[in-house]
C-alpha cells in the first residue's frame, strides 16, 4: 500500500507492506501517498471500475 512515510510503521505492524510510490494496484486496492497522487492512481482505478460489469434488471 502507497501510504506517507511516517504512516510506514502503522501499516506494516498491521500487516501491510510499504510502498514509495504515487500508485499502488494490489487486486481491487488502488491508492496513493497523498492527494497529489491522485492523477497517478485515479486513472486506473476509474478504467477498473469501467470494467466491472453493470447488474441486468
């Protein structure tokens, strides 16, 4: 998970692992450090969500 350094700690005692990069994909999970990552992440996250199939009525 792409997270602040000083949230680095925090998410690996959780279980989480660290990483320093503006977008991180790991399966259905997209994030970013920050919010001035969001033109790294918010891209292939909404061409992730374009592919989830609608539900028929």
């Amino acid at each position: 998970m792409a997270t602040v350094a000083k949230c680095k700690f925090d998410l690996e005692i959780c279980g989480g692992i660290y990483v320093n990069e503006p977008c991180v994909i790991d399966r259905h999970m997209y994030s970013g450090r920050t919010y001035h990552d969001n033109g790294q992440f918010i891209g292939p996250w909404i061409k992730a969500l374009d592919q989830v199939p609608t539900p028929q009525a």
